[in-house]
C-alpha cells in the first residue's frame, strides 16, 4: 500500500552535544536511510525557530529550561534555544540521506507559537499544510520515524490519526526525551488515537 515515510526531526541539535540532546538521537539515522527506499514519498520535518522563539526559557524571565508555562494556547515546556533558523544545530544530521526528501516542512517558525506536530501548530488549528500535500498525492499511510517520540512524533502521529490517516509509529526508530513521564503517557496516548507502534523486526 502506498505510504509516505514521515520522518520527524533529525536534526543536529537533537542529537548527542546538541542544544536539546535526545539521548542516542543519532542512533536511528542508518536504519531510517534505508526504510528510504521503501517509501512512496520520503518527508522531513525540521524544527525551525526564529531567535527569541516563546518556548525557548531564555525568553522568559526568571524561567528556566523544563519549566511549564501557559500560553493562550495551553501548557508549554519551556526548552534550551534549539533549532534556531539558519544555525549549524537546525541543520539536519550528516549523515541522514536529506536529499532523498520529496518535501521538507519547517514547522516552529511562528514566535508566538510552538509547532511539535507535522501537521497543525501548538494551537491545534494553525495548519502546516502538510495535510492538503498528503491528499493531493493521494497517501493515506504513514510510516513515522524520529526525534523526539514523547514530543514532535507523538504530536505528529495523534494529529494525523485524527485526521483518518493510517498511522504507524516505528518506536525502535525514535528516541524519548522523557520528561516527567512524558514517554509513556505519550505511548498511550498514541495507542488511545489509533496509532499503530511497532516496535521493529528485529
Ligand atoms: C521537539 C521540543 C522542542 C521535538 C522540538 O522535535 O520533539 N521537542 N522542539
Ligand atoms: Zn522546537
């Protein structure tokens, strides 16, 4: 059946000595080159702050990184200043095969806003696009890999099982940030919309 490979995040700041390091964030990146090769349609996300974005700490004062906020738009986790536009940290991880990607979608970009899904802002309506571009090319499966599975992963799945896409989420192809049992509330989370999780074929 036609899927598109979705793959979320893999970028040097989410990676080991990044700016927000998810732990063995690189250790995905072989297995997912070659899921490549599979796939109807590759894409990638990639987080994409301008300077001074509303959930990195430092914008707030007297916060620090893993504090919880409200927003107009809910609770936010404040983060270390990651994947700022243009920077060396928001640029892809070497070796990840990016010019294999039919689409590349930067989510983040808004300040006033974060963007953990592919598919709508932190708001849960501000849309990406990424939606209309699926329907057009006629995917209705999707296969998601990446970084981090507690944040952009889980968002991206929920969302897109939301809107009636067939979800699968390799999880031996993602790794957690894990922060105060963000992991598996998110595992159930996903399980709870419909999402399939696979944990690899060894
Ligand atoms: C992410 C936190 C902040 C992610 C992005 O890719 O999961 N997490 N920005
Ligand atoms: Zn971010």
């Amino acid at each position: 059946m036609a899927h598109a490979l979705i793959v979320i995040d893999v970028q040097k700041d989410f990676c080991p000595e990044g700016a927000l390091a998810v732990p063995e964030g690189d250790a995905i990146v072989g297995p997912v080159n070659a899921l490549m090769t599979d796939a109807e349609a590759v894409i990638l996300t990639q987080d994409w702050h301008p300077a001074g974005h509303s959930s990195f700490a430092s914008s707030h004062v007297g916060k620090s990184p893993y504090d919880l906020i409200d927003m107009p738009y809910g609770p936010q986790v404040l983060w270390p200043d990651h994947c700022i536009q243009g920077s060396l940290g928001a640029q892809f991880h070497r070796e990840l095969h990016a010019d294999r990607a039919d689409l590349i979608i930067r989510k983040g970009y808004n300040p006033a806003i974060d963007s953990y899904s592919a598919f709508f802002e932190n708001d849960h309506v501000t849309p990406t696009g990424l939606e209309g571009y699926l329907r057009t090319r006629g995917i209705d499966n999707l296969l998601m890999v990446g970084l981090a599975l507690d944040f952009c992963v889980n968002f991206s799945a929920v969302d897109a099982a939301k809107l009636g896409f067939g979800v699968t989420v390799r999880t031996d192809l993602c790794r957690a940030i894990d922060l105060d049992g963000s992991l598996a509330a998110a595992l159930d989370g996903m399980r709870a919309a419909g999402v399939v999780l696979e944990a690899g074929h060894g």
